[in-house]
C-alpha cells in the first residue's frame, strides 16, 4: 500500500502539468528538483507550496531513497501579490509513501517530510520515515548520503576491542603469571642453593619466549587504540605513543629488561642482580587495569582473586625456603634442619679449595685460592617446595599445624609476619569470594522465587492455557529486559531533586520532543516525575476500541499497527506519539481504534491525570500545549477526532 513520491493525490486543476512532467522526470532520472506549486488540501482548497526533492546514495552511490519536502508558502505569495486570494494557514506537510485510509489523512498535514524508499527503477519497498532539518528550505544544502561514516585511521593501528588483541592480551596474562611464579622460584630455590655463577644454567627457552613476547607487546601498545577521558576511540598514531608512554610505558620496559641474556653472554652473575629479575612483577600491575574490565563477571572475579591467594602462598613459601636456607649456613636449629633430619637426610659441610673469583665462604684464603665449606645433603629442591608451600597455605588460612614451625628468630618474625598477610586475606579475599558466590545466586534464587509464586496464582485462579502462556511469556521477556529491578522501588528514598534529574535523564528521549520544546525547565522536571515505562510483547493489544484512555503514549522502540474494523490505519515505530488531544477531565476519553504490537515494543506513557495536574502548576505553558498537542500527535485515538478533520 504505497503511493508515488510525486504525490499526484495533491494535484488540482491549478497545478501545473508542466511542472508535473518535471516531478516525474527528476524522479526518474534521480536526481534533485526544487520548484513552486500549487497543491491542494483534503478540503479541495488550493496552496502554494515549496517543493524539494533530493535523492539520497548509499556507500556504492545509489540512490536508495528520496526526501520529498512540502512547505506552505501561501502568505509569502499574499505578500509577494497582494490581489490574489491565498490560504492564510502555514504549516509542514508529512505525506508517508504508503496508503492511508480516509481517518487518517489529516495526520498528514502534521509533519515535515516524505520518504520514498527505491529498489532499482522506482519500485515499492519498505516504508520509511525521515526527519527534514528546518534549514532546508535556506542556502542549498549538500545532498545526504545514506550510510555509515568512515573511520578515519592508520594503517597498520590495532583496535583495542579486536578479536587478535583479546587473544594477545590474554597470553600476555598467561606469560605473566608464569613470570610471576618462576622468577620468585629461580631466585629463592634455586640461585640461593647454588651460589656460584659458573655452575649456573643458560636461561630456558621459555624464559626467552616470555621475554620476546613483553618487547613485542610494548611495540603493539604503540600501535593499538584506546578510549580517551571523553569516551573517544583514538586512531591517531601521535596520540597513542604519547598516551603510552605517559602511563605503561615504563612499567613494562623495566619488566621486559633481559637479564637472562646475561647467561648467553657468559656475563659473571652474583645474587644481587638475580634479584633484580623480581622487577618483572610489576608486569601484574596490569592485572589491576583489567579487574575493572572483568568486574561485572563474578566467575572471572573469583577466578583471579583465588589465583591472587594462590600467588601470595608460593611467594611465601619461596620466601620461607630462602629463610631456612641462610639459617642452615648458620646454626642447626632452623626449619630445613629439623626437616633433614626427619626425613634422614641430614646437612654435612664439605671442605673445598676453590680460586678466589668464585668463593663466596671462606674460612682462610693464601694467594688466589681460598678454602670453602659447602653445605651438602639435605631434603630435595621438590620435597623442599612442597613443605615450604604447606607451611605458607598452613599459616595464611588458619595458625598452623606444628609440624613444620619456626625456630630461629628470622623465622619466628616471618612466621608473625605471614599470619598477619593471613588474617588480611581472610578478611579481603575470602570474604569477596563468599559475597560474590551469594551475589551470583541472589538473581536466579529471586527469579526462581517469581516464577513460583506466578505459577502457584496461575494454578490457584485455575488460568486458560492461553491466558497462562501470555503471562509466563510476559513475565520473562519483562525480567530480561530490567533483571528483576523495580526502578521506581530503587528511586523511591532518593531525594525529589536528585529523583527529577535522574527521571529526565531516564526520559530525555520523550522530553526532546517538539511538543515540550516551550516547557520550563522546572515543569520538564515536574513531567519526568509523572512519565511512567511500560512494555508491549508482538500480539498484545496497548488498547482497544471503545477503551477509556488514560494516558498518552511514546514509542522508544519496536513497531505497533492501529486497527480500526480489520484496517490497517497506521504504522506505529519508534518516535511516534499517540493519545488525545482533549485533556478536559470533565469528559471520558473514548478510544476510536485498536492499538497492537507487531514486535516487542518499549513504551513511556504519561498519565492524563498526571499531565493535568502538571498542567495546572505552570497555566503559561498548559494553553500552548493544549493547542499545539494535536498537530503533534502522530495518531489521535480521541473518538470524533476524524469528523473534526
């Protein structure tokens, strides 16, 4: 049911047949036509009126629609030739390319544009709806294109929400965390073990591939997008690097220095500077860039925060064999000794000469060599970690079991030390875990709640099979759309002013309308209040015929039809506002039209009894809105409307 953009249904005997060819002609070329014309009104009287026709192209350059715009300028005419008789009355036409029934054309005179939508030679499509901007009729404008703007970026720049840097983010994390377990491993068990940079090993190959991947990814992060302070995705090269190297840069550079490269090299190593290898740790502060990411997952939260304790446990029980294994080197009541000596593993000192470029502990020393006592025997590097590990997860989650206990004062302090890092974790990590398992279950356990006593009413009140599957289909589209939140509930003991603001933020698209542009700001404030959200699913009726109306409705998304005898008399979308515009609390409303879902719709509704007394407060806006309410309803459902058109 589509009607030509040329709109011959507004033709007169006036009206031009050379400028109807000329119509026709620029459609069909597609191209754009601007002229003057008389038209005529559904009345049968005659107006000159301003026509522009502009085609709109897509990406590939064709033109996909038109934008036909009408505007009355009879009393430019008058001014222009005082003797002719022309209409008095302006004011925009809105001609929508499909048929209408005769109820329905007054609505065309209360809007600004038409849209023709074209597949190939002018056939019918879909029907569309566009917006004219006020200053078309002014200086020529550019011809619009239909189509999604370009990003202006360079090449070879990464987006920061792309499939290949998720993937890269996430190794990184793997790479990190095998840093943060190795490097506090190789220091404390096995550098301290073994003193002497001859005997020391070259660096593994997945040493060196954890060091290739933190430089490849300071060179990525120099070519890879962020979001600014303003909520922008920067592609600008310049931009980037100064934003890198002003906050990550130098983290990761430290982080990613070589030291194992030292090894290759043949480079004499001491103990301090493997120590210098825990600077790779810092690579974990990332780790709290991306806790904000993944806060809203409960799962991945309680992933991290139990790898965190996890961590914490091997770094103490790292910590804890590099204790036990100073002490042994100084008396025979450490930790590591009384363990041996379990096991039956004892410690024994070994006497060896060694030259002077190698000793660390000597007793005496004669021209380049030196004598040194090295400690041999003992319990194994792996039986050693699993009881060091046993007494840090021992002591952070609860006081410990005896078995291994500390017995030189550096132990007793670490010992204090550790239960102290215990009792905080407890309270920090634990007590997250325990309130993140409830929060995940408090939705499904309210859900499952709901849905029970909605299938105890059905089953009490004994529900038709239909009527039971539209409440169970209503009940569960509306909790995935708001999750079980009564928003008016939440609001309620929030102050009126910050409740007013919150309203108009949640209702601005309702309130942008043209019909609220002369409002104050205090009586927007006061109509947020009184606006009210509603949902529709495909098939149910808003209203129907002969209903009293309540309310005047908004259309923030879906589709709608208006039935009136099995006819179609319009086509609701989204933008559209639809209810009376007789606001006389004296008189019922009657509906004349029935008003049904054809997708699942959002609505916002403001109340006729809440629009009155609004009205009522601020009497300087309420006469403008009583007479302009009714050029901008898309549909009015008042009964009579259509014989006062």
């Amino acid at each position: 049911m589509q009607k030509s953009c040329a709109c011959k249904f507004l033709y007169g005997q006036e009206t031009s047949e050379l400028l109807k060819v000329q119509i026709q002609k620029a459609l069909d070329e597609k191209r754009e036509f601007k002229t003057e014309i008389i038209l005529y009104r559904k009345s049968g009287g005659s107006f000159w009126c301003l026509l522009d026709i502009v085609p709109i192209k897509n990406e590939k350059g064709e033109v996909v629609l038109f934008l036909a715009s009408h505007k009355d300028i009879s009393d430019t005419k008058n001014d222009l030739f005082p003797g002719d008789s022309k209409p008095t009355e302006e004011e925009d036409l809105e001609i929508y390319t499909d048929t209408r029934p005769p109820g329905f054309n007054a609505n065309r005179r209360r809007s600004r544009a038409v849209l023709y939508h074209l597949s190939g030679h002018l056939q019918k499509q879909d029907k569309s709806k566009l917006k004219l901007n006020n200053n078309v009729f002014g200086e020529k404008p550019n011809i619009p294109e239909y189509k999604v703007a370009a990003i202006q970026k360079s090449r070879f720049i990464l987006l920061h929400y792309g499939t290949f840097k998720a993937g890269w983010d996430w190794l990184i994390l793997l790479a990190t965390f095998y840093v943060a377990v190795t490097v506090p491993y190789n220091v404390c068990f096995t550098i301290s073990r073994d003193d002497t940079s001859s005997t020391r090993s070259p660096p593994s190959v997945s040493d060196i591939f954890v060091e290739i991947l933190f430089m490849l990814d300071i060179l990525l992060n120099f070519r890879t997008t962020y979001v600014s302070k303003s909520g922008q995705v920067v592609y600008d090269p310049r931009s980037i690097c100064v934003h890198y190297a002003t906050t990550w840069f130098f983290v990761d550079l430290i982080a990613a220095l070589p030291f194992d490269l030292l090894y290759a090299f043949s480079v004499n190593v001491y103990f301090g500077v493997h120590l210098l290898k825990t600077v790779r740790l810092l690579r974990l502060l990332r780790l709290l860039q991306k806790l904000d990411r993944y806060s809203q997952y409960s799962a991945v939260v309680l992933t991290l925060l139990m790898s965190m304790f996890g961590l914490l446990a091997h770094w103490m029980g790292c910590v804890w064999y590099f204790i036990g294994q100073k002490e042994v080197e100084v008396n025979e009541i450490g930790w590591l000794h009384e363990f041996s000596k379990r096991l039956g593993m004892p410690y024994t000192q070994e006497q060896k000469i060694v030259s002077t470029n190698s000793s660390i502990h000597s007793n005496s020393s004669s021209g380049g060599n030196q004598t040194v006592f090295e400690l041999i025997g003992g319990p194994s590097l792996r039986s050693s970690y699993i009881t060091s590990l046993y007494f840090a997860l021992s002591s952070l989650t609860s006081v410990g079991f005896g078995n291994v206990s500390a017995n030189t004062d550096a132990e007793k302090i670490f010992s204090i030390f550790t239960m102290l890092i215990g009792a905080l974790m407890h309270a920090v990590v634990f007590g997250n875990v325990t309130a993140i398992i409830q929060r995940m279950y408090s939705r499904r356990s309210l859900y499952h709640t709901r849905t029970k006593d909605l299938k105890d009413f059905i089953r009490v009140h004994r529900m038709p099979k239909q009527l039971k599957q539209r409440m169970l289909e209503c009940f569960q589209t509306t909790w995935s759309v708001n999750n079980g939140i009564d928003a008016n509930e939440l609001l309620r003991d929030f102050p009126d002013e910050l409740r007013a603001d919150i309203a108009m933020h949640l209702n601005k698209e309702i309130l942008q309308l043209a019909i609220f542009e002369s409002a104050s700001r205090g009586c927007l404030r006061s109509l947020s209040l009184s606006i009210k959200t509603s949902f529709c699913a495909p098939g149910e009726y808003l209203i129907r015929q002969g209903d009293a109306l309540q309310a005047i409705y908004f259309v923030c998304s879906g589709s709608m039809e208006v039935l009136k005898d099995n006819t179609v008399l319009a086509i609701l979308g989204k933008g559209d506002l639809i209810g009376s515009d007789n606001l006389n609390k004296d008189r019922v409303i009657k509906t004349n039209a029935n008003v049904k879902a054809l997708t699942y719709c959002d609505l916002q509704y403001i109340s006729l009894k809440g629009l009155r007394e609004v009205l009522e407060l601020y009497p300087e806006y309420s006469h403008k809105f009583i007479s302009e309410i009714q050029h901008d309803l898309t549909y009015n459902l008042r009964e009579g409307s259509e014989a006062e058109v």
